[in-house]
C-alpha cells in the first residue's frame, strides 16, 4: 500500500500515503468541474444536418452558407471535444469482434481525443451524498511535545537522517538513469517495469518523498514528466483499481497538499485519473471493479462488480476519492466510497466473527458475509487501517468510521491478536488468522509484515479516539514486530512466519521454555489432557525442523522468507515515536534501517532478497515504488524535526 500524507487543517488531518492536506474551517480549493462543456455538447449533439448534395450546392448559395454553419459547427465541437455519435455505421464493412478491434485501434473513432469525464454513466447516480459538514469536534493532540535535544543528539539525529536520504537518492537517481517515467526499475538488471499502468508509479508515487527531502529540482522535474501520462491509454488488459489509486491518484494528491497548491497541474492530473476510476463504480449496485477491464467501459460495455473480490481492495479508496471531493467541491467521489462503506457497515456484525470483515467478499450481490477466513494483514490491511484516518481526513465528522473501527479493535483483541512465546519473555502481540470450519474456529498463528501497520493504527487511533489504554496494546504490536526483525541472521523480517503461541488460559505460560518451543514446532495440536511432559521424539524432530527449516527462537516455521522493501514495520515505529517522544524507536529504527540497506542495496538501487536467514541472500530484481514511497520516507522523517509532516497537521 503505497503512503500518502493528507493534511488536516481543513477538514480533518492529511495522509502520507498520499499526503492530501485539508485545513480546518477553510473554505475548499477552487478547482471546480465545470459543467459547461458537457451542457455544450449535449446541445450541438442533438443537432443533425443532412450534407448537401453536389448539386444542391451548385444551385443553392443558401446551401452554401449552411454547408459553412455546419463545418463551423464541426471544428467548434472539436476544439469542446464534442463528439456527437454518427447517425449512421461509420464501417459499415465491421461488425461484431471486427468493429470493436477497429475502435482500440483507431482512438479518432471516439473522438479527436477521447476523455473519461465525456464518457456517459450506464448507471447514474441521481443524489449525491455531500461531504459531512457542521461544527468540528475537538481532537486531542496527537503528537508528543518535543524538549529540545542535545548538541550530541542533534549531531546524531543529522547523521542517520543524511543517511536514509543517501539511500533515497541512490534509489532515485538509479530510477532516472534506468527506467525514467517508468513505473519501476528492476535493480539489478535495470530493466524498466510497467506493472501499473505504464504511466510512471515511482515517478508519482515518491512526489511527496521528493517534497519532504527537499529535492525541490528532481520535484519540479517529476512534475514536468508526468503533464505527459495519458489515462485513457495502458498496455494492460485489466487495472488494478486500488493499486492506480494509492500509487497516482494519491501520489498527486499529496504532493498538490505539500507544495501548497502551487502545481495546479497535480491537482489537474488526479481530477483527471478520478474521472477514469470513477466508471471502475459504473456497476448496477455502484460497487467498484476491483480488477477492471478498462476498455470495456470505454466502449460503453455493461459492467458488473465480482462475485468474489479482495476485501481490501473494496474498501480502501475512502482518502483519495474524499480528498478529490474535498479539493474539487464535487461530491460524486465521496458519493462513490460512501456507498460502499455504507455495506462495509450495515454488515459488519453479521458476518462470521462479528466486527470483522473477511478476507473476500462478493460485490456483486453486495453479501459481505458468506467467506469465512478472517486476517488484518494481506487482502485486508488497508481497509482497517483506513478508518481512524478517513474519521481524521473528515475532521471528526465521519463518526461511523469511529464506531467501525471500535468494533473491529474489539474482535482483533479476542480473535485475532496473540502472544508469542520469546526467549527475553517481553509482552509482544502478533495478529494471526482465524478460518470459520463447519464446526469450530481454526486459528493459524501466522505473521506477515503486512500486518505491522496495526501498531501505528492503534497508537493513533488511540490518541485520535482519547482511548489511552490502547497505546499498550499498540505498543505490544510494534514490539512484536521489532521482535521479528531483531530474530533473523539478517535483521530484517520476513514476509511470512508463524510462532508458538502462549496459552491464554494458564497463568505464566508465557515464559520462555526450549521445550515449550519443541513442542509448538512438532507437534503443535496436541490432543486434549495430552502430559505436559514434551517426550524425547517430539524434542528430537522439532530439533531437525530448526535446522534444516533455519528456525530463530520462538519461530514455528517461516512460510515465506522474503524481504520486499516493505514500509509497514517502520511506519508504526515512527509513528509511535512521534506519539510517545521515546528515542528507543529511533533507535530501533536506525538498527533497522542499517539492516535493510546492508542486505538490499546494487549498484543501480535496493532490491528485494529471498532470504532473510541469510547475511548473505540472493537479491531479487524487483524495486516496487513503496521503497522511496514509503519505505525510505519513514526512515526519513522519523530523523527528522517534530514539526515536518506533524501528526497533528497531517495523517499518514
């Protein structure tokens, strides 16, 4: 999930994943859609003139003077971009397959250029539900307030923070030399990556990095690339809605709130990809597509939401679209997410474990109840993570984001969340899985780094909600994954793992024991009233596990042993660090930091790497833009003054 910063001094706070500011009490942006030209175009396409004929004209100088009203006419539709459809088959020698071939082929057969804004709803929407509006209630300061350091700390602080920009700019300038306006750089072999729609992810995607690290020249000349991407063309079949959302849509958002509004061609841009995804939600029931068949809609096709989509993907376009609401004054995007968090709600309790979605849920009959695999991490993560912040994002007006996220917290506590068991016996949380079975819950105690948001979501909804007792339970899951970095040979987590979970039920049973370990590696579903005793075969087997699997301490198995620059563990410890003011978490994450760009870093970037178990491990040729995103952005402002991209200003 790429990050954004959306500023909070309008309407609620701002998100660094995107990084959109809104400024409370102030009136919105000025950039309204005008409806104008549509209303133009509606007029001229009613009107239809028969050509004259040769002779008719010959004859005729009043034909000839309609002959030029009618090609006037013409280029005045041209230059509104109006395009009334002919009334009779322009390819007369095209049918089916062929004509359809003919028009992707042949952009001028839509028009002399094409928009998504021209481009007619099959299922309009007649009412448009409003941004919340009234007086804002208070929120309680969220960031700590910072005592001045001394000169030693400062010099400190400095040193790390030249670091991690040392590494963003080894990253960026790889980008630039290799895979320029590209959406990726493979960075090993420096080949350019178009997984995104080809339209320049890390170029848009790390505007707000560029920003903060104040690369004002690389900014302005991102800026300059990306007046050039055109959203009414890919060379992919199918769109990944949320991924086009979180890397562009809120890649320009963000940087149009940090820059001060002063690059109206940002907020131009986004307006622009929001018209485009806006006709993903062109569905009988308004549900979005998740993975969207462009050109289908282009073409005026009829579109119907999955019967089975990524949970997280549907409800992960709350910030992005209400900022793009926020800016515009036009309420059709905020109308768009309110709908499909309006079914997130209503079903929210009456699904397989009550206050929590499941991993996937069928839009096109909007039952969000039937699937039974419940997680917070992977196909989830971002659909929990974004309801405190959309509640700060609306300053405190979206009060059912709160009672949500107040039900989902309930049941992470007693369904999800667990601890596992470390040889320095620390309180650590880690969130699992849970599957419905005809009979009975299953639990997996399965960790990925995904799910290390949780811990910054917790620290700030705790602040946000005034519910303090919560920043244990924040802290727990921060912990938890520092844990999992400071296990491995390497220093980094791995992508996927499971430990041994302490029974909840018996008192102390969360000291560290070698035979408790054994026991949850070989032989980890014991049969009721089973001795505690852990006989000689079960110590030897799970011995051979942890040799041959590389199993740290506490570790059960390690599913997936990568490392894929991923951003989640950092963004909670930072946050928890702007929250508490503790300098254990800088220091963490400067360990951290060090460990990552000792195993990741090639001559032309950072790259993934197959194993963490290894000091030593083979890289993988895959840079994926959260890197300078997300990933170095929180290194980054984690050594930074208190006061860039304040908690209290903005929403990450």
């Amino acid at each position: 999930m790429a990050s954004r910063l959306y500023q909070t001094k309008s309407y609620g706070r701002s998100a660094v994943h995107a990084l959109h500011r809104v400024d409370q009490g102030c009136s919105l942006v000025g950039f309204m859609l005008s409806p104008s030209a549509r209303v133009r175009q509606e007029r001229i396409a009613q009107l239809h003139f028969t050509p004259p004929t040769a002779q008719e004209l010959k004859g005729s100088s009043e034909h000839v003077l309609a002959a030029a009203i009618l090609f006037l006419l013409l280029q005045l539709g041209a230059f509104l971009d109006l395009h009334p459809p002919p009334r009779h088959h322009p390819h007369p020698h095209l049918t089916g397959q062929d004509l359809r071939v003919h028009k992707l082929r042949n952009p001028g057969f839509l028009g002399r250029k094409f928009k998504w804004k021209n481009l007619r709803q099959q299922h309009p929407v007649s009412n448009f539900t409003s941004l919340p509006s009234g007086p804002l209630a208070d929120i309680p300061k969220i960031q700590h307030e910072f005592t001045p350091r001394t000169d030693e700390e400062e010099t400190e602080r400095q040193s790390r923070q030249a670091a991690v920009k040392d590494a963003f700019l080894h990253s960026w300038q790889g980008y630039k030399k290799y895979a320029w306006a590209q959406d990726e750089v493979a960075p090993i072999s420096g080949v350019p990556q178009g997984n995104f729609g080809g339209w320049g992810a890390t170029l848009v995607d790390s505007l707000d990095t560029l920003w903060i690290m104040g690369l004002e020249e690389d900014f302005k000349l991102a800026v300059s690339e990306l007046k050039k991407i055109d959203f009414t063309t890919t060379g992919l079949e199918e769109l990944n809605v949320f991924e086009t959302t979180i890397r562009y849509a809120g890649g320009f958002l963000s940087a149009f709130d940090l820059s001060g509004h002063a690059y109206p061609v940002l907020l131009e841009k986004a307006v622009e990809l929001g018209e485009m995804l806006y006709h993903a939600l062109d569905t009988p029931n308004r549900m979005p597509i998740t993975r969207w068949r462009w050109k289908n809609a282009m073409l005026g096709e009829p579109q119907k939401a999955s019967r089975s989509s990524i949970v997280a993907e549907v409800g992960s376009l709350t910030m992005e679209f209400t900022r793009l609401s926020q800016l515009t004054g036009d309420p059709k995007w905020y109308d768009a997410i309110v709908r499909i968090m309006h079914v997130f709600e209503e079903q929210q309790n009456q699904t397989k474990i009550p206050g929590l979605w499941p991993m996937q849920v069928d839009t096109r009959e909007t039952d969000f109840t039937k699937e039974t695999t419940f997680s917070i991490g992977g196909m989830v993560d971002s659909l929990y993570e974004y309801l405190p912040k959309e509640f700060l994002m609306l300053g405190s007006r979206g009060q059912q984001y709160r009672d949500m996220y107040a039900q989902s917290l309930k049941a992470m506590k007693e369904h999800i969340f667990f601890r596992p068991l470390n040889s320095d016996n620390k309180a650590l949380l880690i969130p699992g899985t849970k599957r419905r079975t005809p009979t009975r819950f299953r639990f997996t105690p399965e960790a990925q780094h995904l799910s290390c948001y949780a811990g910054g979501m917790v620290a700030l909804a705790a602040k946000a909600f005034d519910t303090p007792d919560e920043l244990d339970t924040a802290r727990q899951l921060v912990e938890g994954c520092i844990w999992a970095y400071e296990s491995t040979p390497s220093g980094i987590m791995p992508e996927i793992f499971q430990a041994a979970p302490c029974k909840e039920d018996k008192e102390d049973d969360c000291t560290w024991s070698q035979e408790k370990w054994y026991h949850a590696i070989a032989s980890p579903n014991p049969p009721k009233g089973a001795s505690a005793d852990v006989p000689q075969q079960v110590i030897t087997n799970a011995m051979s596990i942890i040799e041959t699997s590389k199993l740290p301490p506490g570790f059960t198995r390690i599913s997936d042993s990568r490392y894929m620059l991923r951003p989640e563990a950092i963004e909670s410890v930072f946050i928890l660090y702007r929250i508490t003011g503790d300098t254990y978490y800088q220091n963490k994450a400067w360990n951290m930091f060090q460990s990552i760009t000792s195993g990741t870093r090639t001559n032309i970037s950072f790259a993934g790497i197959k194993d963490v178990r290894e000091t030593n491990s083979t890289m993988i040729d895959s840079m994926e833009s959260f890197w300078t995103a997300e990933t170095l952005k929180y290194f980054y402002l984690i050594f930074s003054e208190p006061d860039l991209v304040s908690l209290d200003d903005y929403v990450l």
